[in-house]
C-alpha cells in the first residue's frame, strides 16, 4: 500500500487506514455470509469492533481510555455480540456506509476518494448478497451463486489496499460531514428496505426487486437532482431550501425592506428602535421584546424563560420566544437583531453628525462675529485717533459723517449672524462704492491704492469687507514689526467678475505655515490664523476663493478673486 508519511512518529494503523479499513470489512464479510450463526465466527465481532475504533475518523486511536469508558465500551460489546443478527449487522453496514460516504467529501486526493469509494461499493455488495438474504429465507440470489460470491468477493479488498492513502485527520468539521453521512443512510436504507418491500410483497424474486429498486430510486435521484438545481425558470428546491432556511418564517429580504421603510419614516435613533422592536411582535414564534439605548428603553408583550439577548455598545435587545428555540433559530435571530442594531447605530451617528455640524456652524459663527467685532473696534480706534489729531475740524466731522453709518451699518449686519448662523449674508454692493468707502476707512494708514473698475460692477460686500479688513489689519501689524514696509491695495474686474488684494514688501511667510494657512487656524506673530480660515471659508461658501498668490521677500499677496 502507497502511503503518505505525515510529520511526528505515528503509529501503524494512523498510517494505513485503509488496511485497517480492509480487515474491518473482511471480518464483517465473514460474519455476514452465515458466519454470525456460529459461536466461534462470531467472536471475531470483538476484533472489527476493535478495527473500527482504530480506523474511525472521530476520536484519535492512540488515545487512552479510563476505566468507566472502557467498560462502558466493553460492556457495549459484549452486548452487541451477544445480540448480534441479520438486522443488527444490516443498520451496522448502513452506518459504516455513511461514515464511508462522508468522508469522501473531505478527501482531497483523487485516488484516495477512489478507494474509499470503492470500500463503499464493497460494503454496499456485502450488505446485498450476504446480510439481507440472512434476514428471510424468502430472499434467494437466484440464479446468481451466493456461496461462490461469498467466497471470492475477499479478494477484491487486496484492491482496496493499492490505493493511496495518508493519515485520518481527526479535527472537529474536518473529518466527517454529518448531513451528506445522513443522506447516504438514508438512501441506503430506502434501497435495501424497498427491495424486501418487492420481494416480500410484489411476490417477484429478490434479483428482480434489486433492479427495480435500483431503476426506481435512480429515476427519483435523477428527477430530484434536476429539481434541486434546474437549468432555467424555477429557481430549484436547493434554492427555496436555504431561503427557508436563512429565513426561518421570516425572510431577510422582507426584514430589511420594514427597517428602510422605518428608518425613512423615523429620524429619531430612540424612535426607530422602538418601532423596529415593535415589528418582531408580527412573528408568531416571538411573545415579547424589550431594548436599550443608553438611558432610553421600552418593551411590549410579556417576558418569557426562553430569550436571545443581543450587546452592541450601549444597545441591548432581547427578544422572548414562545418555546425554545433552536440553535439555527438563534443564528437567525441574531442576524435579525444585529441589522436593527446597525440601522439604529447609523441613525446614531448620523443625529450626531448633524449635532456637531450644528454646534460647529455655532461655534464658527461666534468666531466670525468676534473677528468682524475685533476689526471694527480697530476702525473705531482709527477713528479716535483720527479726531483726536489736530486739524480742520470740517473735515474730522466729515469723515466721522461717512465712516459712523457704514460701522453701524457693519455692527448690524454683524449682530444679525448671531440670530441666523447657517444664512450667510451675500448682500451685493457696487465694486466702485465699495472701493470708495475702504478707502475712507483707511484714509490715514498710507497705502497705495489701485483700480481699475467699472460701473455695472457688483460684489458681495460682506465677504470683501471681511476679507479685506482681515487682510489689511495683517498687513499694518505686520508693518510695525518690519518698519519701511509698502502696503498696496488693488482691485481689478477680471471676466466681469472683481479680483481683490493686498500686496506688501515684508517677508515671506513661512511654507509650513503657508501651506496649513487657509485650512485650519494657526498661530502667527501678526495675526494671520484665525481670521484668514475664517474668511477663506466664507469665501467659499461664496463662491470664492482666497488664496496667497505670492510669497517670496519682498514680495506677499494674498488675492480674492472669483472660483475658477
């Protein structure tokens, strides 16, 4: 026999299960062919137990037993030798034929899935001419020569042995497949009984009833595989099967169409869980629900002894059954509870996204607010200075005239953010106004004014008195740290849309802080943090864009101009 050298010291049988295999059916085959009658024979039943314990593919051979389990084993067969018949023999041979068949699907080598195949059609032979005409003297192999097969039929299991064969692999789920091992009985048991069942009552002969079973139950195999999975149409029972199956009287499909119907229905997390919870209530094998969600909970129905719990973070469901569910039933379940669980924590998190974006539209309005208060209480102040110098009082009371309702009319506007933070107010002003009422508000800062305007050009005053107090304020603080520093203002009409900014003739900004300027608040000698994000949001919210177009010595210039 080829075999398959496994790593670590085994013993021999773990290392030829197919012998081990061969001389279990081998002493089953003389048990079966009249040898059960026979004291004698019959004690050979210790010895294929003995090689079955050590062939099976469950629990490792080479393990050790305790006294209660060894005599529960020897007293198991003692009793089964001592009632050990036809009928004893015949469910024995069915089992071994499912534990056989089972263990084909886990069977990776072609030619070992061979030869336990073949092991089964040896078994499948042996349960046909030698155990079941042992049960009744009407089953007669005629005309086929029951002692000569029972005779010669040995020597095929020296077939068995030339197959290849490697080391059973005894692990749970990797040894044996119970439902596929079920089948096999199952259909093993339908052909043996069905034959007796023509024999016995169709009067026919037990030859003739073994090839009208055969032909029957192919016919039935063959129609049931097509109906399992057919080639168009119908779905196949396979199909509806696992549906029934996933579904266990409620399917999934139908399940997620009610919680998208309820979340749709429900904003609320707390309230869509609870109408979630109440839809359970339509199974009829659910008697009662109750859930958690932090400090909120509910249920309805009564509690029952029979419950399934489910845990996800601060959520908690427990769902009550009318009697004890089973293991498939709870994976159901779970799956069930776990989806609303997820709808729910979508729902979560998204009423608290919409929680922060409020507070943040609060918390960015207040911030504005106080920059724009900041810029004009620097107004005011230059203003004062302005009174406070000597001079032609006309002209001080003058530029006061000008300056006082365009602060009030800023201050106004300032004030109405606070009432409303999400409107942005996008009220338009003449460019040329505008240009005229910055340069009275900047009148004594001596800087260099350009522009080149038109008179059916409008801008958003809001953003541009924002940005260009921003600018500018950063511009003169920046001045009184570099003296001799040239401040210029400029603003230009660019595909009739207006291009403001402010060039001056310091030094360049530093490229980690330009490249974080307009992206996140940041630290700065002179300003330049908060104000310029700010304003670089309210740009875009604009429809805008502020940008630092320059940046080298001697040359800084930040530009508004319209988003491209």
């Amino acid at each position: 026999m080829n075999t398959v050298e496994s790593s670590g010291p085994l013993p021999w049988w773990s290392r030829q299960p197919h012998l081990l295999l061969a001389g279990h059916l081998l002493l089953l085959h003389a048990l079966a062919f009249g040898g059960w009658k026979l004291p004698t024979v019959r004690i050979l039943w210790f010895v294929a137990l003995g090689l079955f314990l050590l062939w099976q593919p469950f629990v490792a051979g080479e393990q050790r037993m305790n006294p209660r389990q060894g005599s529960a084993l020897l007293a198991l067969a003692l009793a089964s030798t001592w009632l050990l018949d036809p009928w004893l023999m015949l469910i024995w041979c069915g089992a071994l034929a499912a534990v056989i068949g089972g263990r084909v699907l886990w069977t990776s080598r072609r030619l070992e899935r061979a030869g336990y195949l073949f092991a089964f059609g040896y078994l499948v032979c042996l349960i046909i001419f030698g155990v079941v005409p042992e049960i009744s003297p009407a089953v007669v192999l005629d005309p086929l020569p029951r002692h000569t097969l029972g005779l010669y039929m040995p020597a095929l299991l020296a077939v068995l042995v030339a197959f290849p064969a490697h080391p059973q692999r005894r692990q749970a789920g990797d040894a044996f497949d119970l439902f596929y091992g079920m089948l096999v009985f199952l259909a093993l048991a339908v052909f043996v009984l069905g034959a007796l069942a023509f024999t016995l009552v169709g009067g026919v002969s037990y030859v003739e009833a073994l090839v009208k079973t055969s032909l029957s139950i192919a016919a039935a195999l063959l129609v049931l595989a097509w109906a399992w999975n057919p080639r168009g149409g119908f779905s196949g029972i396979g199909s509806a099967l696992s549906r029934y199956l996933l579904s266990v009287g409620l399917p999934l499909e139908q399940w997620l169409i009610q919680l998208a119907e309820a979340s749709e229905r429900e904003t609320h997390p707390v309230r869509f869980l609870a109408t979630a919870a109440e839809q359970l209530d339509r199974m009829p094998w659910v008697v009662g629900c109750a859930w958690r969600a932090g400090t909120d909970a509910g249920e309805f129905g009564i509690a029952s002894p029979h419950a399934q719990t489910y845990r996800r973070n601060d959520v908690v469901l427990t769902l009550y059954f009318r009697y004890p569910p089973s293991p498939a039933m709870r994976w159901h379940v779970e799956w069930l509870l776990r989806l609303a669980t997820e709808f729910y924590l979508v729902k979560f998190q998204t009423h608290e996204l919409q929680r922060m974006g409020y507070l943040q539209a609060v918390y960015e309005t207040g911030a504005r607010v106080t920059h724009d208060v900041k810029n004009l209480l620097q107004s005011l102040q230059t203003l004062c200075y302005a009174a406070s110098r000597p001079g032609d009082p006309v002209a001080v009371a003058q530029l006061l005239a000008r300056q006082l309702p365009q602060i009030a009319e800023r201050l106004k506007s300032t004030l109405d953010k606070l009432q409303r933070p999400q409107i942005e107010d996008s009220h338009s002003i003449s460019a040329r106004l505008w240009w005229e009422r910055l340069q009275d508000r900047h009148a004594g800062n001596h800087l260099e004014w350009q522009a080149d305007l038109r008179d059916t050009v409008e801008l958003p005053g809001t953003l541009f008195d924002s940005v260009a107090e921003n600018l500018l304020q950063n511009a003169l603080s920046k001045r009184q740290h570099e003296s001799g520093i040239e401040i210029s203002v400029k603003l230009t009409v660019d595909r009739n849309s207006p291009v403001f900014s402010v060039r001056d003739s310091g030094q360049a900004i530093e490229p980690p802080l330009a490249e974080s300027l307009f992206r996140a608040p940041v630290a700065s000698e002179y300003g330049l943090g908060i104000g310029l994000y700010h304003a670089a949001r309210q740009a875009e919210e604009t429809g805008y864009v502020l940008s630092l177009a320059e940046n080298l010595p001697g040359a800084v210039r930040f530009t508004l101009a319209p988003r491209s």
